[in-house]
C-alpha cells in the first residue's frame, strides 16, 4: 500500500476531531452575531500557508502540541499561519478560522487521493467485504459489552468501596500421656472488610467481625491466632482511615481495635500470619498493653529501606477515649504507645527495634518494653525471631522466640515453618512450640496443619503441659 494511502488513513482521525469541534463550536454558536463581529472575523481569516513548523515565529520544540503541529504541517501541510508568521496557538478559534484550515487540509487530502493507484482502493474495498462478517461480529461483541458495563454500573456496590472478606475455621484436638481434661474443640471467625479510597492512596476500612471463642482453646500456648472472642455477636472490629502527607509520610487514624502491631509497618518474624497459634505473632506487642479506643499514628520513610513507626492507643468505652468526664484520649485507664524504627530490605536482613510504653488498667502501673527483631532471608530458607524486656515498677520479665522455615516447599507459595517461644508473664514462666504447614489450595483457600505444645507452668507445676494437632481452613473472598 503507497504511502500516499497510509497517509489519507493516518489523517482520517484528525478529519473526524476536527469535524466534531466544528460541530461544537456551532452548537454554541446560538445567537446571532453582531456586524463588528462579523468584519473581527473575517479580518483573522487572512492566513498563509506554511511549509514548515519552524517558520512559526511562537511555536518551539518546548510546546506540549508542537509534535502534532509539525506532523501536520510537514506531511499534510493543513496548517496556515497568520501573515507575521505566528501560530496563536493559546487565543480561542473562530468558525471561520476553522473553516480555512479544514479547506486546506481537505484541499490537499484530495490532491493524495486523486494519486492513489486504483487498485489500492479497490484491494481496499475487497477486503471489507472479505471481512464483514467478522467486522459485525466484533460490532455485535462491542454492543454486548457496552450493554454488560451499563448494567454493571446500575447494579454496582459503590465506586469508591470494595468488600473483602475472610472466614476461618480451626480444629483443635489435645492428645498424647499428658494429664489434661481438655477435649477437641471447633472455633471459628467470620470477617467483612469494607475497604474505601477517595483518592487512590487513601483507605478508609470498616470491619464487621464475628467469632466463637473465649480465648479457652489452646491456653497453654496462648490462644488461637485467627479467633475472635464472643458468640457470634456482630461488631465493628476495625474503623481506621489512612492517608499519605506527601511521599514518605502515611498517618493512622483509629476509632477502634487499632494497638501496638497495628501501627508498624512490619512485625519482621515471617509466622506472624502462617501459623496457628497466636504466639507466631511477636505476643511482646500485646503484653500488658492497653488501648484499642481511639488510636493515632504514622510511618515516616527515612529512605526506601529505614521507616520509623510511632503510635498511640486509648482505651475505649468508660474511662476511655469517648468519656470526656472519665479519661478521655489522653487520660483512659488503658493506654498504649509505641516506637518502632525499621530496616526492610530485598535482600538479606529484615530487623527492628521498639520501645511500647501501656498498662491494661491494673493498679495503673506502666510497662515499658523493649524489643529487637530480626529476620535472616536467604532465599527460600529463612532464620527469624525476637528478644524483649518488660519492666513496671514490680516486676520484669525476658521473653523471647526463635524458628526457622522454608517457603514454596513443593507447592509455590506455601510456608514450613517452627519456632519455640519463650511467652512474657511477670509471675511464671510459659512456653510454647509450634511446627506449621501453611498450604495455598487456590487463590481462595489455604489449608494448615500445625503441631503445637504448650506449658503454661503455673506455680512451678507442669500440669498444664499439652501436645496438640490442628488444622485450619482459611477461605478468602
């Protein structure tokens, strides 16, 4: 096909833009015009064709149009400029302006296709009628489609929220010589996120949430991770709103359940998640800490690989953030806050450190803890855990956890992976071990056995040692 033609083919959008902004401009055109502005007019029609974009004296290489200028001028010479050689680019056009521009590109689009060879058209013509059928085809698949997008848009949930949601079930079954009155056991938690955004970078969620468990299951070694407390009673588990000031600042703010872990960019151990136990999850964040009322927070990234991480949580309910005669924000008899600076890297090392400063409302006394964390990644196989200090004015406590796993062993995606956990209490000494399994089924489904051991040595005694299997389904939507 000659150039020539690829041309006539290439202006062919341009025609049509400019055929619509005329039409534009004639529908706006409703009044009839005065005789001044009739001779205005006709005065600016007197224009001169140009043969290129550079002899217009104020059109430069910096224009944001001066591509499309160039193009214009220079393979279809449709652009005329005004006698001194100016282009005018930023005034408004006139109707009649409009018309002596598409006259000349029309001018010239005729002169190419009277040299078109004949038989271009007509290999032209064949091949429409040749594909026809496949052209209605696509134009039938088109109306459907636009058809289909028009319901959807009458029968969409909202445009600025999207529903997620996650359902976990946990079998919990006690065995081994071990003295223990403890039967299998079933739990369940049910959760609704209804995530937000109004600008893309922000996220306002609301989380209703429902469970059975009294945290009674598994007490030896803590308590399940995915549970919740209650009986299947309906609440608002999360109502936060986070938004970014500028490029390296996000801030938090929390109506409720928002604490400690909550306000971090990362928990560093990679079984905080995977495992079944709650103790996976660095369990120093919640000891002896209150809040979960009102809660305000940021994370500022220093660099791309050092954020700093700081937070602070009121108690809810009486005496806490919404009783402006008991406590309010900064006076509820729980409290929590926290500091966490933060190295996150692809490669090797994965570390923090943190202070938490909170009390859980007994005898008002204050904890302070501090921690380090670390984790080691050295491809599949990773090597992590955490060391912490809890002091008050009475007592102090060391705990600690260290595990090992592998991820994508024989299925990609999955984690294998152990820890044991020295548990923080200021008057005994738990411990807990735990060996998981996390194994992704589809994108909806994962499946995770665990082998857990717990020793809850109350007193010194050893009659609250367990041995447990689990399994846990985790479905997400």
């Amino acid at each position: 096909m000659s150039g020539k033609l690829w041309k006539v083919l290439l202006a062919s959008p341009a025609f049509l833009g400019m055929g619509f902004t005329g039409s534009a401009i004639a529908n706006e055109a409703h009044a009839t015009p005065s005789v001044a502005s009739l001779e205005t007019a006709q005065n600016n029609i007197d224009l001169a064709q140009v043969n290129s974009v550079n002899d217009l004296s104020d059109v430069s290489p910096a224009d944001w149009a001066y591509t499309a200028l160039q193009n214009l001028v220079e393979q279809y010479q449709c652009i005329e400029g005004y006698p001194n050689r100016t282009f005018r680019g930023g005034q408004p056009l006139t109707r009649y302006e409009f018309a002596a521009g598409l006259n000349a590109c029309l001018d010239n689009l005729l002169a190419i296709v009277d040299s078109i060879d004949p038989d271009e058209l007509a290999t032209i013509r064949r091949l429409q009628e040749e594909f026809s059928a496949e052209l209605a085809t696509l134009r039938g698949r088109v109306d459907a489609l636009e058809a289909e997008v028009a319901e959807l848009r009458e029968q969409q949930f909202s445009t600025t929220t999207k529903l997620r949601g996650q359902v976990d079930g946990t079998v919990v079954v006690p065995f081994g010589d071990l003295d223990t009155d403890e039967e299998t056991t079933f739990t369940s938690r049910a959760r609704l996120n209804f995530d937000a955004s109004f600008t893309g970078e922000d996220r306002l969620r609301i989380r209703l949430q429902a469970g059975e468990n009294d945290f009674g299951v598994l007490s030896a070694g803590g308590g399940l991770a995915n549970s919740a407390d209650g009986d299947f009673d309906v609440e608002i588990n999360d109502f936060f709103y986070t938004f970014p000031i500028g490029e390296r600042i996000d801030v938090i703010i929390g109506a409720n359940s928002i604490v400690t872990d909550d306000f971090v960019t990362s928990t560093i151990v990679p079984f905080d998640g995977p495992s079944v136990a709650d103790p996976g999850g660095p369990v120093l964040y919640d000891f002896d800490m209150g809040g979960g009322g009102f809660a305000g927070g940021l994370s500022f990234a220093l660099t791309d690989n050092i954020v700093i991480d700081a937070g602070y949580s009121a108690d809810e309910g009486a005496s806490g953030s919404n009783d402006p005669d008991d406590g309010g924000i900064f006076g509820a008899d729980e409290q929590s806050y926290i500091v966490q600076a933060n190295y996150l890297s692809d490669g090797l090392i994965d570390a923090a450190i943190a202070y938490l400063h909170g009390n859980d409302g007994d005898d008002n006394e204050f904890t302070d803890t501090f921690a380090g964390l670390l984790n080691l990644d050295f491809g599949r196989f990773f090597v992590a855990g955490y060391v912490a200090f809890h002091d008050n004015d009475d007592d102090d406590d060391f705990s600690w956890q260290a595990g090992a796993g592998i991820n994508d062993l024989f299925i990609e995606g999955s984690q294998l992976g152990g820890y044991y956990a020295d548990l923080p209490d200021f008057d005994d000494d738990p411990f807990m071990a735990e060996v998981y399994y996390d194994v992704p089924i589809n994108q909806f489904l994962n499946i995770t056995p665990a082998l857990i051991y717990g020793d809850l040595d109350i007193d010194g005694e050893d009659d609250d040692e367990s041995f447990y299997a689990a399994i846990r389904a985790t479905f997400r939507f």
